[in-house]
C-alpha cells in the first residue's frame, strides 16, 4: 500500500459551529466548507493547515457512529486519513496483510473523496481511513 500524504485528520465535536467558532478564532484558520454526509449521520467542518486538512465531525444522529463515538470516548480524535492513489488496491494489500475493513469497497465521503475504513483492532487502536479523489 502506497501513501501519499495524510489527507486530514478527522476530531469528534459536540457543536459544530462552537467547534469552527474555536478553530477560526483561536487558531487562525478558515472553515472552507461545512457539508452533511447523511449516510454516515454527520455534519463536517473543513480547514486547511498547509496540505494537510482537519475534519470537524458532528453527528446527526446519537446512533451514528460519530454519536456513539462521543457518547462511549467524549470529543477528540476520530480517525487519521491517509491519501492512497488506489484504493481498492489499497483495500486487498491491507486485507491480505491481515488488517481487517471496515469498508470492503469505497464510498462517497465528504469533500469530493472516495473513502474506506480500517477497523482500529487491526491498526493499534486507531480508526484508519484510506482517500482518493473522487472520480
């Protein structure tokens, strides 16, 4: 699996606007998009800090997994995002080295990008999400 870059690292917030209020306001950074991808039940904030993004992730739904996330850990880091040039290539290499999916084929994700999950038993804890441009 090659990586090209994290594409951006995703923070579980309760309020979204108090989130993108403290991170424009106390970090100098501008929101340059906010965006609702219903089918995962969150509302996400996006800024930029050199090539790298942060992903503000609010959920829309106390059973979504970003709602869940918060309830089980509180607010804080949700994933890291890797950028792959191919990701369903990225998939198999990960699958046969023995990390198990959480997404066995990508899908639509917020800010234009195809995504995949890596569940976090296989990756020392952490929520790994795999991105490319969407086509």
């Amino acid at each position: 699996m090659k990586l090209s870059h994290i594409e951006h690292i995703g923070i579980a917030v309760s309020n979204l606007e108090n989130a993108i209020k403290l991170y424009e306001t106390a970090f100098g950074l501008e929101c340059y998009k906010i965006e609702e991808v219903a089918e995962q039940k969150v509302r996400t904030a996006f800024f930029m800090i050199g090539q790298t993004k942060i992903e503000l992730l609010e959920s829309t739904d106390p059973e979504g997994p970003v709602g869940k996330f918060i309830e089980k850990r509180g607010e804080g880091v949700h994933h890291i995002a890797f950028a792959v040039e191919d990701i369903n290539g990225s998939l198999s290499e990960a699958e046969k080295s023995g990390i198990k999916l959480l997404d066995s084929k990508p899908r639509k994700g917020a800010d234009g990008l195809d995504i995949a999950f890596l569940h976090p038993k296989s990756t020392s804890g952490v929520l790994i999400e795999l991105c490319k441009k969407g086509s």
